[in-house]
C-alpha cells in the first residue's frame, strides 16, 4: 500500500506546474504527419481516376474508324395524273322533289236524295277506272218528272198542229175571199157601165160596189186572222222549245242519280253509305287521277338564273325521276311544263313542274311520293372536269412537267356531282396531279403510277364528253346533290 501511494504521488496533476517532457513530442509529430498524407491520397485519388477516363475517352474517340456519310436521296411521290384535254360538258343536277297531281277533284252528289247503292270500289284508297258507277240515288222522283215533261211537251205539239191546220184554213179562206173580190170588182164595173148608159138604174150600180166592199174587208180580215194564228204558232214553237229543255232537263236529272267515275283515278275522303241522303253538291270522295302526275322540286337561285339565262326557258326541258321504292329504284321520264309563280323566300329558289310521261308504267306512281330529279345544268364549253382532291387552297391545281409538280391557278365555272368545271391556262395533254399531297408544292418530285409500259401518260382524259362520265378511277360518286351556290 505504501508502494502504490507513491507511485500516485509521483503522477502530474494540472494544478502543477512542470516542463513537457521532449521525449512525447518526437513521439506526436510523426502520427499527426501520416494523417495529413492520408488526407492528401483521398483527395488525389479521385482527380486520378477522372483524368484517366477523360483520356480513355479522347483515345477512344481519336482511334475509332470514321463510318462514311449516307447518300441523300430525294423522295419521289407516287401520283396519280390525267391527261387534259378541254371540251364542252354538261353537268347533271341531282335534287329532290314531290309528286303531286295535277288533276285532284272532289266528287260530288249532282242531285238530292236517298243512295241505294254504292260501289264496292268506292273505298280510300282503291282505283277506279273511267265510266264507272260508283252508287246510285233513288231515282223514283227524278223518272215522274221525266213522265211530266214529256207528257207537257207533247201536249204543246199537238197544239201546235192545231195551229198549223187552222194557218192553213185562213190561207185557203184568203185566196177563196181574194177570188170573189176580184168578181165583185169586175160586176161593180160592169154595173157602173151601163148605169152611165142608162141601161141600168143607179141603185144597181152602188149595189154592186157596197158588195164589192164587203168583198175587200173578208179580205182584211182573213188576212188578219192568218198573221194571228201564225203569231200564235211561233208562240207555242217556243213554248215547246222550252218544253224540250224541261224534258232534257228531266233526262240528264235522272242520269245523274248514277254518279260515273270522269277518269281512271285513286279514291280519298270517300263519304258515301247506303240509306244516306245526300243534298246535291255534297261531297262524297276525292278522286286524284291516275294518269295526271307532276313532280314539284326546287331550283336555287343561282341554278335557276344559270339555266334561264343561258337556255331562255326551262319548259320542254327533260328530266328524269328516280323513285326509290322497293328494292330497285323505279325511274320515269318527264318534262318541265311550269315554273312556280314567285320565288320561295323559305326555300330560296324556284319551285319547277314537270309532267310525268306515263305515271303507270312501269309502277304505278301515287301523289306524294319522294323522288330523286336528274335534271341537265347549262352546257360549259372548254373546261376540265376534275375530282375535289385535285384542288389546293380553293382554285389552284398541280400540273406535272419533267417530273415534277408546277402550280397553276385556275377558275371555277361550275360543278358535276362531286366533280368541278374549271378553266385554267392548261396546255393540251399535260398531266394534271390527282392526288392528294399533304407538301405538295412547287419543284415536288412525283412519279405518274397509273403510265403505261412505254412510259406515256394515261391516255384517259380529265375532261369528258358531254355524258358526264369520269373515268373510273377518280369519279365521285354523281348521286350527291350538287351544292347550293353552284
């Protein structure tokens, strides 16, 4: 225990003062400078091994082979191309329209009375044909009058052969009452002869004259009694004249308690039944006539005032209707014959009648149906029918020479179905771009696809005869109406 209390005394503490010993520094020195080389290495190492990749890859990138630089090829685009040759074209109207009838009347009962018939035909809906019956009014009245008129027209005549033989009478008393006024005269002048001579007395002689006078007013008056019963006679020709009216009156009358079909024609509105009693002028169908069918459609404003001012007129003009009925469209052949009266400010154009040739055959066609009208435009002389696709930016197209696409600007006349009439600057033959190219523009390079073996354009032409026919490979469909404007 004392040993160890020594040694304890012997330790430094730090209230005491006392000189480092040289020995421990020496020993400090030499650890603090292998930290620092330490230190020294970490950093270094880093920097090593970045300068030794940089100068890996300037090697690498200065000792690799150079690859050679790929041709520029310019891309040539396949087309498709015409031909273009002008010529006159008509284009074809495509519109809609109505059937209506031109001959739609109502059916009326022409006397009064009770129906006790009526056709089994009469019905909405049927066809009934020319001449027939369609019901009949009780006719029992209608026959008494017929009876009467008769009866009182032969009474008038038989009063007018009365007439005529008492005419005949006073003509014959005439010419008896003329001849013995001529005796009495020529007594008369012999009386007054001889009473001059004395032969006879002068009493004798008036005698004669007063006879002579009564000869002369026989005269008068049988001539007067001959023009009365003349005056009578021509009165009672007009009582039986009147008399004949009253019995054709009476005839037609009974006719018409059989009411006739005037045409071949469908039924509507029928209103008839037996035992019904009808006024006359009541209405007891509506009858639309078979044969009598136009087709009402509209004109606009530019292709009426287009086909007017070039052609004058629209009547006479040929039309084709298309029906649409069943499973193969029924088509007929009409021909304009009017124009409607003013403008239809709802529909903006003109609404145009055509009359349909044969409305029976080879369907029979009933008013109201839709139908498709093909209709021929205005002739256009020297133009290019083209698809819509040939167009940019509305009136420009692209014609190909030595290969290449050069734009042209061209004007627009008109318009085919989906096709439009143009008239450019377009030498004859030169091919015209059909595609669509998205970078179409000028100095494009473009192959023509649709040439022959020998390397000549299609022989087809952009233009067409007057049938209207595209060729097949880049005709529209013609059954789109054309556009308004057009």
């Amino acid at each position: 225990m004392s040993g160890t209390n020594n040694n304890l005394h012997q330790l430094p503490t730090q209230d005491q003062d006392h000189e480092p010993d040289p020995n421990s520094k020496a020993k400090i020195a030499p650890e603090k400078a292998g930290s620092k080389m330490l230190v020294f290495a970490k950093l270094l190492l880093p920097l090593l091994i970045l300068a030794v990749a940089v100068g890996s890859y300037n090697y690498l990138k200065t000792t690799k082979s150079k690859p050679k630089k790929p041709q520029l090829v310019e891309k040539v685009w396949p087309v498709e191309a015409l031909a273009a040759t002008p010529t006159s074209h008509t284009p074809t109207l495509r519109l809609y329209g109505k059937t209506v009838s031109s001959r739609r009347v109502d059916l009326r009962a022409l006397v009064s009375g009770k129906i006790i018939e009526v056709s089994n035909e009469l019905k909405e809906g049927a066809l009934i044909k020319k001449d027939e019956q369609l019901l009949k009014i009780d006719d029992f009245d209608y026959k008494g009058a017929l009876v009467e008129a008769k009866a009182n027209l032969k009474e008038a005549k038989a009063r007018e052969a009365e007439l005529k033989a008492n005419i005949e009478l006073e003509k014959e008393n005439l010419k008896y009452a003329e001849d013995q006024l001529a005796l009495a005269r020529k007594d008369f002048a012999r009386a007054d002869e001889l009473s001059k001579r004395g032969t006879v007395t002068k009493k004798l002689a008036d005698d004669r004259n007063v006879i002579v006078s009564q000869r002369a007013q026989a005269v008068a008056t049988t001539r007067v009694n001959l023009d009365l019963q003349s005056a009578r006679q021509a009165q009672q020709a007009a009582v039986i004249d009147r008399l004949n009216w009253k019995v054709t009156q009476a005839e037609r009358r009974l006719k018409e308690t059989s009411l006739i079909a005037p045409f071949d024609a469908y039924v509507s509105a029928v209103n008839a039944e037996i035992g019904r009693t009808v006024s006359a002028n009541d209405t007891i169908a509506t009858l639309i006539d078979q044969k009598k069918i136009d087709v009402r459609f509209t004109l606009t404003d530019a292709q009426y005032g287009r086909i007017l001012t070039h052609d004058k007129t629209l009547n006479g003009r040929s039309v084709k209707v298309k029906w649409n009925v069943g499973e193969k469209p029924v088509e007929y052949q009409a021909t304009i014959v009017r124009t409607g009266a003013i403008i239809a400010s709802q529909t903006g154009g003109v609404e145009v009648y055509a009359e349909v040739k044969d409305a029976t055959k080879p369907v029979p066609l009933r008013s109201g149906a839709f139908v498709v009208v093909s209709i021929a435009d205005r002739e256009y002389l020297n133009v290019y029918r083209l698809p819509q696709t040939a167009l940019y930016n509305g009136n420009n197209i692209y014609v190909i020479k030595d290969d290449r696409l050069t734009r042209r600007a061209v004007e627009i006349v008109g318009a085919s179905g989906s096709d439009t009439l143009i008239r450019a600057n377009i030498a004859d033959g030169e091919k015209i771009l059909l595609t669509r190219l998205t970078l179409a523009g000028d100095g494009v390079k473009v192959r023509i696809f649709n040439q022959d073996n020998n390397g000549a354009g299609d022989k087809k032409s952009v233009s067409q005869k007057s049938t209207g026919k595209a060729p097949a490979s880049v005709k529209a469909k013609l059954d789109k109406p054309v556009a308004k404007g057009l």
